[in-house]
C-alpha cells in the first residue's frame, strides 16, 4: 500500500485517517502536502494538472486557448489557481454532462430491445405507423397507415387510399389535427387512420388502432415514418432520435440528469421521475393505455410543448424540444405504475388485482426492463452494476445435485443463491404478441391493471403457450426461492407465481426487506446494505481518478469516500470536485 508522508489524514467532515508509523494512508484524501527538504516535489505541473482535468470531466484534451490563458495566468501558483477555476467552471458546463452520460452508458450497458420478429419489427411503440402519400398520388402529402388492410392497393402498386378510393370504392375518409408527434403544425390523416372515434365499420375500436379504427385524437394511437419503409426510423441504432435508441439510453440520461441538476443520486434507483424525450414518453402512455387506462390518450401534457416546457432537461436542448430528455413523473404518464414508496401486495392473500408497480427510477424504466427480457437476467445485471457483485463461477467445490431450484441445488446455487433474492422483484414485466410495424408487441404486468390470466395457462393452451409463458411455466415453480409458494397455494391461484416482494426469511446483501414490492423492493435492499453507495462511489473514482478501488486492501479509503459521498445528499458533482481537487488527483496517481 503507498504511504506519503505529512498528509493530515482527514477529509472534511470526517475523522483522522489510520496512520502507519506516523504516515497516513495514501488513499485518503487529505491536504496538499508540503515536500521535505531534499524530498522531490512529486506534484503535477499546471499543464498535465490541466490536461488530467479536462480529460476527466470532458473526455477531450484542453484546447489551444486553454493552454494558453494557463501560460497568461503567470507563475505557478497563479497557474494552479486558473486550474482550479477550470474545473469548477467545467462542471458548470454541458461538456461535463455529456461525460456524465457516455460514462454511465457504458456502466450500465443496457441492450437495445431485441427484435420481436423480423426486424424492424421490435414493438416497444404499440402504435401503428403511419406514412406520407406519394406525390404522385392524390392525396400527396397526407398520412395514411403504412399498411392498410382495410384500404388495399391498386392496381399501379399505390396504397389505394392514398389514389382517394376505398376498399369498397368509396370516398376515403380526411381528419386534418394537430398530432402529438410535430406538435404546433397541422397534418392530414387520409383513410382508416382518420378515424378518432371509438368505434370503427369493424368493430369497437376503444381507441386502440385495430383493422379500421383510426389514429384517435391528436393521432396518439399512431407514430410517424418519414423513412422509405416503415419501422426503421425507430429501429436503427444510430438514429439518436429513434425511440430503440432513446429507450437504451433511458437510465444513462437519468444518471447524467441527476448529476447535471444536483440530484441525490439515490432517486436513480428509489425515485418516481424519470427522464426521457416525448418519443419515449409515449411508450408509457401507450403501456397505460393497454392495460386499461386510457387518461394520458386524451390529455396534452406530454407531447404539448406548451405544457412540459418548463420541465427541468438536459443542458443541450432548449424548453419544449420534443426530443431533449426532460423530467417526468412516471406514476403520472402511466399508471401501471404508482407513487406508494412502501406498497405492499401479497397474492397469497390479497383480494383484487394490484394497485400497479411503485415506481423506481431506472429499474422501472421502459428501456431496461424491455431490454434486459427476463428476471434474472435484469437482477444478474443489476447486482454486477449497481451493488459491485461479482458473479463469477466456483471452482474446486462439490454441489448436491440440482432438480429445480438454481438457488439451493446444483452448481449454479453458487450465484443463484444471490441472483434469486434480486430476481423475485423483477416477474412483473414481459412481452407476449407479434410485432407489426410497431405495433402489436404488448407488454403485460400480471394481476395490474386490466390483465388477467386464465387458469389454463398453466397447461400452456393457446394463446398461452409461447413465450413469455412457456418461460414462467418452466420457472416460476412452488417451493423455490424465487417463487416461494407452496404448491397448494399455486394451484388455488396460479397468479400468486407472480408474487415479488423478499420473504422475511430471505435477505438479500444481508438485508431483510419491508415487502415493498417490485423492483422498488431490490432499489431499498441494496441501498440499505451500502453496497450501492460504495459501487457508486467505486465507478466515480474510476472517472475521476482512472483506477478502481480494490475493496479488500483499500476498504478504509473505501469506506471514507463512501461517507464523504452520503454526507453530501449523494450529490455527483460536489463529490466529483473534492477529488479533482484531491491530492491524489494532483499527483496523477
């Protein structure tokens, strides 16, 4: 362990640091020290102090001017000083958010939303989708659906709608509004689309865009295409304004946000606000609308500049920009999911279907939980990112031989012991259905909202057989630690498998939970047990300093940052500052 001399050893706020023979712990971050005589000065001049600065917090080294309004400062410690207001300067501006972003994007590594069926097809819209008419046509300029089983094509290859004549040779039909996605302009939908009623010549429509059922008001059933072929817009991954995109970067632009507004870092996890564009927003309002509550269909607030422009959003987009990533309240724009910071619903005993999910900042985002397809796979990966677990395979050990439960039998007990406590909280989200230009992939949150379950889909009888409940039915077993039931109880009521909360005989990092239920429940868990404190304060050394912290030899140093970061409300970027400005920082270490 490196020890350096004439260092106090304390941080503010804090206690004295353990000392080693009258030196102090190198770790710790302390006052400059002074070098003895005959001792090199091992400090970093101005100019790498600069560049380490500015390569810290904006990725990019100091610019010519830079250089050059350092060498305008005058000696050394006129130099120090201007680099002392570069950096608080610097955190001030949007540079600085950018790194918070790209940092934490590839912390928390989250996947685009996989493929439904053949791409573009990969359903989070569950809007159908709408495109222009051809110029040629006669209705050019104006959006029908991209597909119109209703309307057909002609005889030239043209969508017939847009050649103004129906299935049945009638007149097509013509809504001209106001949609939510070019907000403040006027377009024309053209055929089935046209319709905002709720009922359609097919059917009842209840405002969902099935066969001849329209786009509904303000078109918020429907989402634009201005591409060739309908579905890539949103599909491709370097589009930064497509809504497979934007839903990836969900939890790296809610880090970036809470660090950039000084925000304690706790509601990235705990909180019921989350930051997104209006194209993201509209994937909870429609998840709402599937599952029973239609509110946000009929109401502006989300897609109304007007409305949501004196949000708080990110430093590089202006008031109402429909694609900057704005603060919204989740339990708000869709109410699958709640405000309740404690609900707790047990289905083993429970009558009448859940209230909804609490909310919980990233890991109740769209982008995650759809991203990451399963329960374990989203705890696996947020125990590695968020708590700092290591999940590494055992070697050398001789297991009891596994029959059905991963967590108490057979070789994998040795991370599913861990991964199964993390994972009961994460059952309540999967998607079922095809995918069809955006549209059809549905979503479901079992026993929340409008979702219910018949009792064959234990059997796997249609429409129950393919996946996501051939996977619960292969999983979601009684008597195992993810599913702690007995078999009697699943068989009175197959949707307590569902049930999500941590057992009072269970723990999880050595915490017991308070039965909050959902991913809420994992959010308190791993920050009662500091592991989320320590992580985070482990992945902004290494941002800062360029090094990780070992936890077994520098567990005081460790343990010292660590109350430094909770003593200040968990805020990004004060703590950010203390160790650009540490010792340690000056010496490049």
């Amino acid at each position: 362990m490196l020890l350096l001399a004439a260092c106090s050893g304390r941080i503010e706020g804090g206690p004295p640091g353990p000392q080693v023979g009258g030196e102090v712990d190198a770790g710790f971050l302390c006052d400059a020290p002074e070098a003895d005589a005959g001792q090199e000065n091992d400090a970093l001049p101005p100019t790498r102090l600069l560049r380490r600065a500015a390569l810290a917090l904006t990725g990019a080294p100091p610019t010519d001017d830079d250089y050059a309004a350092l060498e305008a400062a005058g000696d050394e410690t006129a130099q120090r000083a201007f680099v002392d207001a570069y950096i608080d300067a610097t955190l001030r501006k949007p540079e600085f958010y950018t790194t918070l972003f790209e940092f934490s994007r590839e912390w928390f590594s989250v996947p685009l939303t996989p493929s439904t069926a053949d791409a573009p097809e990969y359903g989070p819209q569950m809007q159908r989708s709408l495109q222009r008419c051809p110029s040629t046509s006669v209705h050019a300029g104006k959006w029908a659906y991209a597909r119109d089983d209703w309307d057909g094509f002609s005889a030239d290859g043209k969508p017939r709608v847009c050649s103004n004549v129906t299935r049945d040779g009638g007149v097509p039909e013509e809504t001209t509004l106001e949609p939510w996605f070019a907000p403040g302009t006027m377009v024309t939908l053209v055929g089935s689309a046209a319709n905002t009623r709720d009922a359609g010549p097919h059917g009842d429509c209840n405002l969902a865009p099935n066969g001849s059922c329209g786009c509904g008001p303000n078109a918020v059933n429907c989402h634009a295409d201005y591409q060739q072929y309908s579905g890539w817009e949103d599909y491709v991954s370097w589009n930064e304004n497509g809504q497979r995109r934007q839903l990836a970067e969900e939890s790296a632009r809610l880090f970036a946000h809470l660090g950039w507004h000084d925000k304690p870092l706790d509601q990235l996890i705990t909180g019921s606000t989350l930051v997104g564009t209006t194209k993201t927003v509209s994937a909870y309002v429609m998840l709402g609308a599937y599952a029973g509550d239609r509110t946000m269909l009929r109401d502006d607030s989300w897609w109304n500049p007007q409305k949501f422009g004196a949000a708080l959003h990110d430093p590089l987009h202006t008031d109402g920009d429909p694609n900057g990533w704005r603060e919204f309240d989740l339990p708000t724009v869709s109410r699958v999911f709640i405000a309740d910071r404690s609900y707790h619903y047990d289905p083993r005993t429970d009558v009448g279907p859940m209230k909804g999910l609490p909310a919980a900042g990233m890991l109740t985002s769209f982008g995650f939980l759809a991203g990451q397809p399963r329960e374990r796979l989203r705890a696996a990966r947020l125990l590695e990112q968020l708590a700092c677990e290591v999940l590494a395979p055992p070697s050398g050990q001789t297991f009891n031989p596994y029959r059905s439960d991963p967590a108490t039998e057979g070789p994998c007990q040795h991370c599913h012991k861990r991964i199964d406590p993390a994972a009961i909280h994460f059952k309540r989200f999967a998607k079922t259905g095809q995918s069809f230009e955006g549209w059809g992939a549905f979503y479901v949150l079992p026993d929340i909202g409008t979702w219910t379950w018949p009792t064959q889909w234990r059997r796997g009888v249609y429409p129950y057989g393919g996946e996501p409940f051939s996977h619960w039915n292969r999983w979601y077993t009684a008597e195992t630690r993810m599913t702690p039931l007995t078999q009697a109880q699943v068989d009175t009521n197959p949707l307590t498998v569902f049930i999500d909360f941590l057992p009072p005989d269970q723990t999880l990092l050595n915490q017991t939970g308070d039965g909050t239920n959902g991913p809420l429940g994992f959010g308190k868990l791993i920050l009662a047990s500091g592991a989320y404190d320590r992580c985070v304060v482990r992945h902004l050394h290494q941002l800062v300093l360029g090094r990780d912290i070992d936890p077994a030899k520098e567990t005081g140093y460790l343990d010292r940052l660590t109350a430094q970061f909770i003593g200040g409300e968990r805020k990004v970027r004060p703590f950010v500052k203390t160790l650009t400005k540490s010792p340690l920082f000056g010496r490049g270490f």
